[in-house]
C-alpha cells in the first residue's frame, strides 16, 4: 500500500474500532483466534464495519478485523455499513494486524463449490476464437463452442463481444477450474418455459400481435411471442391471394385472429383476415345496382368472368352480359385476366354474397336504333369480315353485320362468293332488308332495279283496270273450273261436282 493508503486504511480503523484503546483492542485481538492460522481461500462471514474510499473495513464478531477493496463489492451488490458479507480470506497484512479479503474470490469459490453439470451461470463474453467464446464468471474462465452459441448457427459470433449471457455447464474439471458451457441449452431450456406458458394463455378466438418468422409456399409462419403460428395464405385476405409474399414479408408485424389450436401437437392456426370484418358485411353500403364501377378480371369460367371489385369482394360478369351484338361463346373472346374493365351493377344478393354484372347495362343496344341508320335503299360501305358458300358477311360497325346473299354479289351468275369479294376487302353495299326482331341486315352489291318511266306505269296501271274489269264481268261456269286472270292458273271448285 502507498503511504496515503496506509493513513487512509488507519483512520478507518479508528472509526470501526468505536472509541476502544489500543490496549483494549489488543486484549480483544489476544482472545481472537489467530488469523495467520487462517489458509488462503477460507470462506468467512463478518460485518461492514466502515466504508473508505478505496476500502471496505469487514469486523469478524469482534475477533479479527478484514480489508476488502471497495471495487470487489461488486456492481450487482448492495454493500453498506452493518450489511453482512462473505468474503475469502487472501492474505495477511502483517503490520496493521488485517486479514486481506475478497468479495470476488468468495463469488468464485461459492460458484466452485456448488458447480456441476447442468449449472446455469452467468458472464460477460471477453474473447473470442476460431473454436467459440471466452466468457468471464466472476473471475472464472468459461467456454462456450461455436455450436453451442445459439439454437440456429451464427456465421458471426463476435455480436456476443461484451455482453453478459447464461450459459449451462456441460463440462467441468475442479482441479484444472476448466468450465465448458452451453448457451444454446440455456436458450431452448427458455424457449419451451415460454412456449408452455404461452400455450397456457392462448384461446381461440384471440386477437395477437406477432411478427412474421418466415415465408413457404402455402403461408407464413408468425412468432406469437415464443410460439409459432401458421398463418395460411387462404386466411391472410379476404380477397384472393397467390403468393404470401402479395401480402405479408419477414419482419412485418400484424395482428392475427386465432383460430384454432392442437394443444397435444403444439400448432397453432391464425387468420389474417378474421382479425378484420367481412367486407360482404357492409356490401349494401357501398354498391347499389345501377351503378357503374370499376374492378380487375381475376379469374374466368366458360359462363362468366369473375371480377374483384375491391379485396374480399368479388361479382360475376355472366357471358350473355358481355355484348349486345356479339354470340359470346366464352369470356375471353371479351376479356382477360388481369383486364380492367368499366362495369354496371345489376343485381346484389348480400346474404350469398353475390353481385352480378354487365358490360352491355353500360351502353344502349345498337339494334334499338339501326333502322334510323340503315333504311332500305340506303347505300353504305363496310368490311367483308368472312365468306361461307352461300354468301359474304360485311361488318357495318362494331357489332352490327350484314349478310350479302351470293345472289347480290353481281347481276350475273356468281359461281363462287371469293370470285367476288374477300375478308378484308372494303365494299359499298346497298341495304335491302332490316329484320329488327331477328337482328339481321340483308346487303346487295347489284345495281338496284330502274325506276319505270311515266309510260309504263300509265300502261301497268291501265293493264290492272282491265284485269279488274274481266274478273267483275265473269260468270261462274258450270264444271267447277274458273280462271284467274290475274294469276293465270285454272282452279278448281269442288262445289261444282256436288251431287244434288
């Protein structure tokens, strides 16, 4: 010691020593058992008698005095004047008649003696190697392999540099104080403590926040606090949802409904979607039939497309809904997956959560106005769109063909309809015929017929007099046989031959 520790250790000496002479400390000291007597290492008990700056003054019932560094009290203790303390006795101070002691020597043998395989102690990692980590218990040396460090391997241990971790031992040796320790053990030992009393607490029906652990194919799983949750990609949306990574990532943080529970498996089932409402709850108060709304086509079938409207609510567009003019065999003649497409509402069945659709309520049926656009006699141009043996179809405009007889093609004889006209050709027709209730056009590329000349009508309408007048002036003859002049066709009248 220094001379000013020296003075510093005395003046403690004189406050422990409570006002006693010297001589009745020395006739105290001669009752007491010899401390030299004492061998290094011995476990002792005594007092806080005083605290120095630098020292802490321990009485032994009154029979010997100790002197412990203020530093080995130790930050995770509480050492003050009165409080009782177990030391280990490491020397003797000759000339102030003190034992030396040591709070840390004594953490170290009491940590020795009761050591044993399946210990659980507590260090501060000091070092690290290619084979594990150096940790510090008390002034001990312990270690803890690389496969040992944690449950799943670290490609870096050296994150555990300077903090404090628990560790089991695995492998002791008294005499060569040699500690291996395990740290995964320790961690899979806590892990199954918390798995178990999670378990313990979990319901179904419960709302927990977790964070998601990792991705597979079918869903996630979600740590829960200890115990992993698979959260099915079927129950993470109320839409529809292809891959898990559409909605969730590693990391991300959400709130689960539990939904079912194998306490003798130790699973747990969770639900995305459950922990929010059904939007088909609330349908009536965002879409009323007649409105026009947007969605995506998701997915067809040979009588509709489906189309998601927002997540959780998908509506059908029936395929006799897709076109007023066009014979629609299958949706995707219209659409396709992924389409955006502009639709009214027609019908809402909340309770079996279905909404039907239509392209054609969002615009008027063309064949309702075609007569005003294409009247007999009225000459047009169109787009022979495809030929069959008995004539050619000619596209008017979108949706509206019409049908040029092979006939019409030509006042001559037309051997075949391709010697005339081909797909794609540009042709100006003559309209002959409109059947509203059939939604057919009737088309012509002859001359139309010459209108006759005032002469010829004068002699037709003076032709159908005299036809008026014979057929007034005729008697009936007798043998059932008339003749129609008009039509020129004897007929033959059965009650002629009536027998009398």
């Amino acid at each position: 010691m220094t001379a000013g520790a020296d003075a510093a250790l005395e003046r403690e000496l004189e406050a422990a020593m409570g006002g006693m002479s010297a001589d009745e400390m020395a006739q105290a000291a001669d009752k007491a058992p010899q401390t030299r007597d004492l061998q290094e290492d011995t476990l002792m008990t005594g007092r806080v008698a005083n605290i120095g700056s630098q020292d802490v003054l321990i009485d032994f019932d009154g029979k010997s005095l100790g002197s412990m560094p203020l530093a080995e009290a130790g930050k995770d203790e509480t050492c003050q004047v009165g409080d009782r303390i177990e030391v280990a006795v490491i020397g003797q101070d000759e000339r102030l008649g003190l034992m030396i002691v040591s709070r840390k020597k004594a953490r170290q043998l009491a940590a020795l003696r009761g050591m044993q395989v399946g210990t659980v102690l507590q260090g501060v990692v000091t070092g690290m190697n290619k084979g594990g980590l150096e940790v510090d218990i008390d002034g001990l040396r312990g270690f803890i392999p690389a496969s040992q460090v944690d449950v799943h391997f670290l490609k870096d241990i050296s994150s555990l540099l300077g903090q404090t971790v628990r560790a089991e031992v695995t492998k002791f040796e008294p005499g060569e104080q040699n500690i291996v320790l395990s740290r995964r053990k320790v961690l899979l030992h806590e892990a199954e403590e918390t798995k178990a009393r999670m378990f313990a607490e979990l319901e179904v029906g419960q709302l927990r926040r977790g964070k998601v652990k990792s991705l597979a194919e079918y869903g996630a799983f979600v740590d829960l606090g200890g115990i992993d949750g698979l959260l099915h990609v079927t129950d993470m949306s109320w839409g529809r949802v292809q891959k898990p990574e559409d909605v969730v990532g590693v990391g991300d943080e959400v709130e689960v409904k539990i939904i079912k529970i194998q306490r003798d498996k130790h699973k747990v089932s969770l639900s995305l979607k459950q922990a929010k409402p059904n939007p088909w709850t609330t349908v009536s108060e965002r879409y009323n039939v007649g409105d026009k709304v947007s969605g995506r086509v998701v997915r067809m079938q040979s009588f509709g497309a489906f189309v998601e409207l927002e997540p959780g609510i998908e509506a059908l567009l029936p395929v006799s809904e897709l076109s007023w003019t066009r014979r629609v065999r299958h949706p995707q003649e219209v659409v396709k997956e992924g389409d955006v497409v502009e639709v009214g509402i027609i019908s809402i069945d909340a309770e079996k959560q279905r909404i039907s659709l239509s392209l054609k309520a969002l615009k008027g049926d063309p064949w309702s106005t075609v007569a005003e656009r294409y009247a007999p006699g009225a000459k047009v141009k169109g787009k022979v769109v495809r030929t069959t043996e008995f004539g050619a179809f000619v596209e008017l405009e979108e949706g509206i063909d019409g049908l040029m007889h092979i006939s019409e093609l030509s006042d001559q004889r037309v051997k075949a309809v391709t010697d005339k006209v081909k797909p794609g050709d540009e042709v100006e027709v003559r309209v002959i015929g409109v059947d509203l209730e059939k939604k057919k056009i009737s088309l012509s590329m002859k001359p139309p017929p010459k209108e006759p000349t005032p002469e010829e009508i004068a002699a037709m309408e003076k032709e159908r007099a005299a036809a008026e007048k014979r057929r007034a002036s005729q008697k009936p003859r007798r043998g059932g046989i008339t003749f129609d002049w008009d039509q020129g066709l004897g007929t033959l009248d059965p009650n002629k031959f009536a027998r009398s």
